[in-house]
C-alpha cells in the first residue's frame, strides 16, 4: 500500500498499514508502511533499467519479484519513485527498511540511492547473502549521520535484529521532506539476479547503544566488541599461528616469473609489451610472456589511525613546498621525543576508541606516528598509530627497526612467491625494489605549486594544469627521484604516475565536459590551459562571430573570451569544441609525463594514469593511449562486464586493472570494502571469478589486488577508509581462503591465458 505521509503519516486512504514485517524485533506499531504489494496499486511508483518486475506470492503474502539483466548491463536498476516527493520530516529520526529475499545460491552486492527533490542523494551497499530473508535498513534522519568519527562507516548506533546498508557517499543529510527516489540495483556483473522485495516501510530507531564509538580496539588492533577467526588473544597464540606459514614456490616460471614452459620470445633484458595471437601481452626480460598479478600497497604507510591526540606544533616539522612525497605515502614520520610532553587530547571521540594505547616508555611506542594533514575526518592533522607494525614487532620479538623490516620482507617476499603472485602491485616499499626475487611497478604522485584546473568533481584533488611550466619541471623532478630509486633495474616493469584523477564522468555533458568547462571560466592571465584554449579556438574559427554562431554566444570580442565565459547552453558545436579542448588538456598532460619517464626510465614502462571507471572519458582515454605503453584502470566490480569494456577494441592498447578488491564483515572489520561479500570463503571465490574474466581478456596484461594489509578498524590516518579488503589481517595472519583462491588462479595463470598457445 502506497503510503503519502502527509505530515507525519497521512496516507490515500487515512489508514496506516498494520502488516506485521518478516522480522519482528523492531516493534511493528513504530512501523509506517509505504508499500507491501497486497494490492496492485505500486505499478506508477515503479521504474526499471536493465530489469523487470513481477508480483508473486508466497504462503498467502504477496512480494516483488525483481529481475536484474545485469550479465549483459553495466548497471541494473530497480526504482521507486514519487515525483511530487514523500515528505516524512515529522517523524523525527527515522530509517528506511526493506525485506529482501535473496533466491540465488551466490550472494548479490545491491546499491542503494536515495534522492530528495533537489537532486541531493545518499549512496549506500550491502551485501544481500545466498539463500537468506533478511530485514534491511538505511538511516536517513539521525544524530549518527552529523557525527564526523574519521571512520569511513561507523558501526550500528542502535540495535535493532536488523542489517544496515552502509553509507559509501553522497550527502548524508538530504532533505526528507521530499524524497523523490529511492533506487536499488547491481554494477559489474558477470550473471544476472533476481531478488524478492517486500514491505517497504519507515521505522523508529530504538534500544540505542550510546557506546557505540567506544572502545572499538584492542591492544592488537582487533574489534574489542566482536568475536571472530583467528582473533588474537596473546602473543603467544599470534606465534604459534605464525610458525605454521610454509614458503612453497610455484614451479614452471622463469626467473622474472614468466610462462617458463612456454614460447621464448624476443629478449630486451627488460620488459615490454607485445601482442602475441591476438592477445596483448608483456615479455619478460628474458623473453617469455608474461602476466602481471600481484597486491597492491605492500607498505607501512596506510597501516595507522588517527589517536585523537596531538602535539604543539612548534615540535612538528612542517611539510616543505619542494616535497616529493605525499603526505599519506609517507611511513610513520613520528612526533619527536621533545614534543610528548606537550602532548594533548585533540578528540576525545578517536581517543575513547581505543581500549589500549602505548605509553611513552613502552616499547610499543615506537608504532606512533603523525599525519600532518589528512583528506577527511574527524582532526585535521594529528598522532596515529600502527597496530599492524606493533605486531609485527610482537610476532618477530624485536624492535630494531632494521631487523623487524628484514624479517617482515623476508617473509612477505615468501608469501607473494607461494601464493604464485607474479609481481606485487603498486605502491611498496623502496625495500622491495631490489630483492631479485619478484619484479615489481614504481609510482609516483606529480605534487608541488603548479597552477590546477577543475573537472568539478575534484574527490581527491583539482587536477594539475599542464601548460603550466612549473608542472613540467616537477614532473621532471619526481622521474628523477624514481629513477634514483629504480637504478634501471630489470625488476622493474614500469612506472605508474598519479592515481584516480577526477578527469571527467559520463553522466552528462557537464560532468564528461567539466575540465573544459570550469577553465573556460578562467582569465587566460592567471591559467595556462585557458590560454591554450584561446589559441585552439582563435585557430578554429577566426573570428569571434564565426563562434558565437556556432555556439549561439553573444561575445563582443577574443579578449572577453579570454577574460572568462560561463556556458550556459549546449549543442553540437559546443559539445565538439568542449572535446577537443579536454582531449588537448589531456594530450598535453600525458605528453609531459611521457617525456619525463622515457628521459629518466627508458627502459621501464610507461603504466598510465590508473584511472577509476568513476573518472574518465574518451577524450582522456584517447589521450593517454596516444602516449602510454599500458593502459590502466582501477576497477571495482565483481569481474569486467562486457558492455562497460566495448572500448577496449577501439583503443587495442595493452591495459591492466590497476586495483580491485572485496571484503566481508566475518572479519570483524566494520566496513567490507567497495565490493561486499557474504564470507571469507566468497571473497576466495569472487576473486578468482574476477581474475579469469580478466585473464580471459585479450587486452588485459594483468591485475592487482587491493591491498595487502586489512585497513585499520577505526580507519586509515588519511581518509577513515576501514575495510576488510588484505589478504592479511591486522595481526599479519592471512585469509586462507582467499589465499587458496590466489592460489588456484596462479597456478593455472599461463595455461588458461594462452591454452593452445604453446607453440
């Protein structure tokens, strides 16, 4: 039934459902029913994309049976919607809840996004289990929502039988006065699903835990308040799982773990690519194909937390404008001793988490670190702390830091070998880079005072202005600084250069169009890539008239459109002239980087920009593969979807999967990652689902996962991600099901990639 909720709960018929929901934990009097599909009255609140409806029944109680093509479709969506808008201001603090009934034997990852009238939403996930009914819900008016904790999902701040959909983005706050959407639906899939729904309805929290956000962690960095797999309880029990670990190599690869058994190719003594029977691949220095899997962020780095505590800054040295090194890719960059005793409480929030926190004079102590500036939550800057490197310190007995990083590389090294990795992934630790023993990708981030431009959508950070000269000479710098570190090692396969740029989404013209847009606003004075858009279209059209016709614009002269234009309306011409501009930005962009890594690493690869399947259009891509020797992308997803990669054919460049992962909440951990699973065991079996799809691909070179290491449980110092997304946990202990899927894939990696090929 179709309930208006005029005011707190008005509805069509001045009566409130009373239809008692599957799970009655939730006292269903607190319950208003918008629709439970005993009448067929919802068929107008009803959209689809990619995907069908139909109601059935069961035992007397009629659902909504929802089928999603998603095997042939990127995204599969199912709607409800009102266009007039549900007001539901009066209720008070209030959640959306939902039955979902999952038929399937695998699970299903849904979205969930919710839009007011103004066109604000709050994006959600949950991973919906095999064979389950379950109660679902999405706060959407509560104290929880205002609370900034530095935690990328907070956990439950209420009790209540049901499962939470977990906040991944959009404005936690919109207005509920006027909901005119709420969308559930699948991206990525390799199979289509189907799903049942019933009694959509608004509940009232109850049974609230005002200790939710207190002590969260214990000394080893574990959910204090949960039980689970190999939770660590002593020191003496992460030994003793510890010394069961065996290092046992894969058989049949080369020195630089190539297809040994395979064709031997022409030798350069480094790697390069080359497209063998029609299918792009890399050659090892040896000659042998090649296929890059590995895991990415091997590396101190993103294992601490913010504390909550923090020092006079006087102690704390300052980040210098000639820094290379971005502030989250730095190790620890402990306070120094002098600064504890001005030490101080910035948030009694974070610092109440933690049930255990080394004191000055514990040894432990040397796992501080600091941050002297995060992208979000809830301090700005401030000390952190590494339960991961503590222990480490713990299981190896030591804490020399020289003897811990040996140990722990040593044993990583093993690991990555075992498990039939073929590389690691991206970002590791400078130690890593001359082992010998497995090649590996170098990185870098192009920071300083260059000027930037905007795409709008600048989620990490505006993007660098390439025309710039001061752009050019940092690019110089930062490939000068790699190559120090490479010293052209035929380890080395390549080097990847920035990450997850905002370049441009393709949800309308203003969003795939938003660089050349926002620069058009700009005066060519201040903005060497709008004076570069003058000069493209003085070329173009001459005159000023001849634009104005095409662009239906009133401009009295070049220098007005050099001051700055604000385009308001669009058409063919336009759209043409926006792309040329946002693919010569783009040129340009990857022309400079080019030419600093063929000046400095001639012998290594060039691996791209990693762009986010969120963040890039044509033009970019065309862009970059005028320039690079691999094209990658970061890719998160449940396997590569035919119809999202139909441009790999129009491109033919070799490309790799620059990131992907998935989690669970059996570990624990608070927040699965960007793609959901049931289990432990799923996330083995998702993986290996992803990896052939993507070892079946003909243009990919490889994949890597990401990452190595869990995220902290109250969230990494620079953004609050905690996700369940390592092959080990906070304890170094690894998911043994997910290593026997690595495992599996590894092992058949070159046999499946080329079959018949061998000859």
């Amino acid at each position: 039934m179709l309930c208006c909720l005029v005011g707190l709960a008005g509805c069509n018929n001045g009566k409130i459902s009373e239809k008692k929901p599957n799970n009655t934990v939730v006292d269903f009097k607190k319950q208003l029913v918008i629709f439970d599909f005993e009448k067929n009255n919802y068929s107008d609140n009803i959209n689809t994309i990619n995907a069908s409806t139909k109601l059935v029944e069961q035992s007397g109680n009629h659902k909504l049976q929802v089928n999603l093509y998603s095997k042939s479709h990127t995204e599969s969506d199912f709607e409800f919607v009102n266009p007039q808008g549900w007001d539901w201001q009066a209720i008070g603090n209030f959640a959306l809840a939902i039955d979902i009934q999952n038929p399937n034997s695998a699970s299903t990852h849904i979205y969930v996004k919710t839009t007011d009238k103004s066109g604000k939403s709050q994006t959600r996930s949950v991973v919906v289990p095999g064979h389950s009914e379950n109660t679902y819900y999405i706060e959407l008016k509560g104290a929880n929502l205002n609370i900034n904790s530095g935690i990328r999902s907070n956990p439950p701040s209420w009790h209540s039988g049901y499962t939470p959909i977990i906040y991944r983005g959009g404005q936690k706050n919109i207005d509920v006065s006027s909901i005119v959407k709420v969308s559930l639906g699948v991206k990525g899939l390799l199979e289509d699903k189907r799903f049942l729904i019933d009694n959509l309805r608004l509940i009232k929290p109850t049974n609230f835990d005002v200790n939710y956000l207190k002590g969260l962690v214990d000394e080893f960095g574990q959910n204090a308040k949960l039980n689970f797999i190999n939770k660590v309880t002593s020191t003496e029990q992460l030994l003793v799982i510890s010394q069961k670990e065996q290092a046992q190599p894969l058989q049949g690869r080369s020195k630089f773990s190539g297809w040994k058994n395979g064709p031997q190719l022409k030798a350069t003594g480094y790697f390069r690519t080359e497209k063998y029977k029609g299918k792009w691949s890399l050659v090892d220095p040896e000659g042998y194909l090649y296929f890059s899997t590995g895991i990415d962020n091997v590396r101190m780095a993103n294992t601490s937390t913010i504390t909550g505590y923090d020092f006079d800054q006087s102690y704390i040295k300052q980040r210098e404008a000639g820094d290379l090194t971005p502030e989250d890719s730095l190790g620890l960059n402990p306070a120094p001793v002098a600064a504890w005793p001005a030490r101080y409480q910035s948030s009694k929030l974070r610092a109440e988490m933690f049930n255990w926190l080394p004191k000055q004079d514990d040894p432990l102590a040397d796992n501080y670190g600091y941050r002297r500036e995060v992208h979000s939550g809830a301090v700005k800057k401030g000390e952190t702390f590494s339960f991961y490197r503590a222990n480490l310190e713990r299981k190896y007995q030591t804490h020399n830091n020289n003897e811990l990083m040996k140990q722990w590389q040593k044993t990583t090294v093993n690991r990555m070998l075992s498990w039939g990795f073929t590389s690691f992934g991206n970002w590791i630790e400078e130690q890593y880079y001359h082992t010998k023993k497995l090649p590996y990708f170098a990185n870098a981030w192009i920071i300083g005072n260059f000027k930037t431009v905007s795409s709008g959508n600048d989620y990490w950070s505006p993007l660098p202005d390439p025309f710039d000269p001061l752009f050019v000479e940092r690019a110089d710098v930062t490939l000068a600084k790699v190559a120090q570190r490479v010293k052209n090692s035929p380890w080395c396969v390549g080097v990847f250069i920035d990450n997850e740029k905002s370049w441009g989404m393709m949800n309308s013209d203003t969003t795939r169009y938003g660089i050349a847009i926002n620069t058009l606003k700009n005066n060519a004075k201040n903005s060497p890539t709008k004076a570069e858009f003058v000069l493209l279209m003085k070329n173009k059209y001459s005159k000023i008239s001849k634009l104005n016709k095409a662009w239906n614009t009133t401009l009295s002269s070049w220098d007005e459109f050099a001051e700055g234009v604000t385009l308001t309306q669009f058409n063919d011409h336009v759209n043409t002239d926006l792309s040329a501009m946002l693919f010569h930005y783009a040129n340009q962009y990857f022309a400079v980087v080019d030419e600093a890594i063929t000046k400095h690493l001639p012998n290594q690869l060039n691996m791209g920009a990693r762009f986010a399947d969120w963040g890039m259009t044509p033009e970019i891509r065309a862009a970059s593969a005028a320039h690079v020797d691999v094209m990658s992308y970061n890719y998160y997803r449940e396997g590569l979807n035919q119809e999202f990669w139909e441009f790999l054919s129009d491109i033919d460049m070799p490309s790799i999967i620059g990131e992907f992962h998935n989690g669970a909440l059996d570990s624990g951990l608070l927040n699965p990652g960007l793609i959901h699973t049931q289990s432990q065991q799923e996330r083995g079996s998702k993986y290996q689902n992803y990896m052939n799809s993507v070892i079946d691909n003909p243009y990919f070179v490889g994949a890597h996962w990401f990452q190595y290491i869990d995220s902290p449980l109250t969230g990494r110092a620079y953004d609050g991600e905690n996700y369940n997304v390592g092959f080990v946990n906070v304890a170094d202990i690894p998911y043994e099901p997910l290593v026997n899927a690595a495992k599996n894939v590894n092992k058949s990696l070159y046999e499946r990639r080329y079959r018949n090929d061998k000859n």
